[in-house]
C-alpha cells in the first residue's frame, strides 16, 4: 500500500468512554456503511442511524434533543436561520388554495414571505389584530389551514391573550405555529398553552455571540414533525457542524444570560418612563404596556427578555430621532438581538401595521433596544447623554 493511500485509510480509531463538558464535533456529508445491508437497512427519519449528513449527525442529533428540552418538545429540526424555520412551516404545512393568517405585528419577513412567494403559489394570506382573539376568530375560514403566533408582537412588543388565540384555532381545528424567539424556551413553555409547533431564531439568546445563523422547528406530535422532516430534507436544509458547536457550547448559560438581560432591560425600563421626551416605554413586564395583563398570566416566572421599545414624544422628527440614535456610544445600530453588544434600531411603525391595529401603542417615532451584557449604569449614562444631545 501505498504512502497515501495508508494515510488515507489509516486503520486507527480512538477508544471509546471519552467524557468532557464540551461534546465532540462530529462534521459529514459521507458517511460510512459496514456492509450494503446496513446500508439499505438504516433508518434516519427517528434518529436511530445515520445516513448522510444532511439528515444528521452525532452533532447535530445532541442539540436538537437540548432544544427539546428547553421548549418542552418532543422533535426538534435545525434549519439555517429563524426566517428558514418559518418558510419550511409554511412551505409544508400550505398548499395552493390555502390561506395563512399572521399577526399584523409580527416578523415582518413572514409577512413578506407571505405576500411574495406564497402568493404566486396560489397560496393567501390575511393579517389579524393580534390583541383581539375575537377578530382571529372572525377571519378563521374553511381555507385557513396555518396561524402564526408571535409573543410578544415584533418591535412594538404588544402581549397577545395567547391562551385565546390557541383556542380560538383549536376550536376550528387550525394549526398553530408560534414564533417563540422572545421567550427562548424560558419565559413560558409554549406547549403548555397548546400550540402545535414554535420556532426559534437559534441566532438570539440559544448562541449568545451575535455570531451564529440558525433556527429550529419544535414539535409534540411525531406526525406533524414528521410531516416537515420529509420538506425539510427535500429542501435540503442543512446546518454547519462548528455553528452547532457554538450553540451548544453557549446553551448552559442561556438562562443566566436571559435573566440578566431582562434585569437590566426592566431597570432601563423604569429610568426612561422618567424622562421627558419619551411618550411610551414598551416593554410586557411595564405596567400600561399594551398586553402586560396578558404577559403576567403566560410569563407566570416572571421573566421578559432583554428587549424595549421606545416611543418618542411626536413633536420630535424622524432626523432627530436618528439623531439620537447615532449618538450613542456603547448602544451599536445594528439588527438582532441576544448578544453581548447592546443595539439601537429606529423603525417607521406606520410603514408596518395596518392602520388602528397597533393597539395601545401612541403616535410617535419608535426605537428599539436589545440589552447586551454592559454595565447597566454604563448603559443608562450611554442613553442620558443621548437625551442630552436631543435636547439640545
């Protein structure tokens, strides 16, 4: 034999019974079969073998039963980000003449995803007022075959009645799929309040780092995954080996960081109520926040995310609220949230929402903070000099 082919096909493997806190990064696209029996005889689709990689590894299999468990599911799918988890969802779940109905606050990619591909594909979609399960429960049809849920609602942060929104599509016998990015598997578990599957931007809380693309689909029944474990593997959607190395190494301290991320974030919270430009602080855990009512009944441990909104006074423009923006030091302008860093976004709502369903929320340019890991007294310096300049 030759040199290289002996390196090729070395013999050696190491002995099994190594234990460490970190588990070992398993990365394939072959993978090899003993014999053609067992090649023809391995099943993938209940994670008893492996086949190739795409539907699997030691890697990829460890995390998606830890994400089980942190949302209380029983099957778990990765996928390359949150948006993928929502469009392998709907792009298994929907099938020309059926109609999705989406929380007019929701992720707004959802809602194009919707307006866009789903619609050339004959599929229609209709937005519901997310705080009014009676008008969810009006635009339920015989087509409605999908219901998005988000809690909270994005941007604006408003609390639905989830326990409402579940009945009212339970009682059609509708699906439902609830983006459970805010809550992480901590706040609430979703499968107690009887939803059919959620999603979850691993990108968030789950990584940690600011530095990692991946979403999840968890479900309870093993038809349902296994209806969207077939779309998953005809899409082809795959995850990256080191990507969940990351995740996984970032997991244990998920809870830690979520607590003091909502710590700090109640405690900005409270200082800006206080201060004179601000028209509405929105954040579920703040009383007066539209659905905070809402959020003490699903978020009974009283947690709430690292995540605020604010609401200007209207007498300040869009230029000055820019402005603001582009003065903070320590607060760095950029999407996502869950990370170390904390981030500043300013959003037009108007161009958002349908008119009168921003419920509760007031008239004025809106801002929102993710709390990173800072100092929260370093934070709050940050925001008062940023006042400071709007002021002036």
């Amino acid at each position: 034999m030759q040199d290289i082919t002996g390196l090729i096909h070395h013999p050696y493997l190491p002995p099994d019974g190594f234990e460490a806190p970190q588990p070992g990064v398993f990365k394939a696209s072959t993978v090899f079969f003993p014999h053609v029996a067992a090649m023809r005889a391995r099943e993938w689709k209940d994670k008893t073998a492996y086949t190739y990689g795409l539907h699997g590894t030691p890697t990829t299999y460890l995390l998606e039963e830890r994400l089980c468990a942190l949302e209380g599911g029983q099957q778990c799918l990765l996928v390359p980000s949150g948006l993928a988890a929502i469009a392998l969802v709907s792009l298994s779940l929907l099938k020309t003449g059926d109609e999705v109905l989406i929380p007019d606050n929701a992720y707004g990619p959802n809602k194009s995803l919707a307006a866009a591909e789903l619609k050339q594909w004959g599929i229609s979609h209709r937005t519901y007022n997310p705080m009014d399960a009676a008008d969810l429960a009006a635009k339920l049809s015989p087509s409605t075959k999908l219901v998005w849920l988000e809690v909270p609602g994005s941007v604006t942060l408003e609390f639905p009645h989830l326990p409402a929104l579940v009945v009212a599509c339970r009682e059609k016998g509708v699906t439902t799929a609830l983006d459970n990015t805010w809550g992480a598997g901590l706040a609430f578990k979703p499968f107690e309040f009887g939803v059919d599957l959620t999603i979850h931007a691993l990108t968030k809380y789950p990584s940690g780092g600011g530095d990692v693309l991946m979403g999840s689909v968890v479900t309870v029944n093993e038809a349902l995954h296994l209806r969207l474990k077939l779309t998953h593997m005809r899409l082809g959607l795959g995850v990256g080996a080191n990507d969940v190395e990351a995740v996984l190494r970032a997991l244990p301290s998920i809870a830690l960081r979520y607590a003091a991320q909502d710590q700090a974030c109640r405690s900005l919270a409270t200082w800006l109520t206080t201060q004179p430009e601000v028209a509405q602080v929105l954040h579920p855990a703040l009383p007066g926040s539209p659905g905070h009512e809402h959020w003490k009944v699903v978020c009974q441990d009283d947690m709430a995310a690292g995540l605020l909104s604010i609401v200007f006074k209207p007498a300040f423009s869009t230029a000055q609220v820019d402005a603001f923006c582009d003065a903070l030091k320590l607060f760095r302008i950029g999407y996502s949230w869950g990370g170390p860093i904390s981030l500043v976004v300013p959003y037009e709502i108007a161009s958002m929402r349908t008119p009168g369903m921003t419920t509760g929320v007031l008239p004025g340019a809106v801002v929102r903070l993710a709390i990173g890991l800072e100092d929260v007294r370093d934070l709050q310096a940050d925001l008062a000099q940023a006042l400071h300049a709007l002021r002036a």
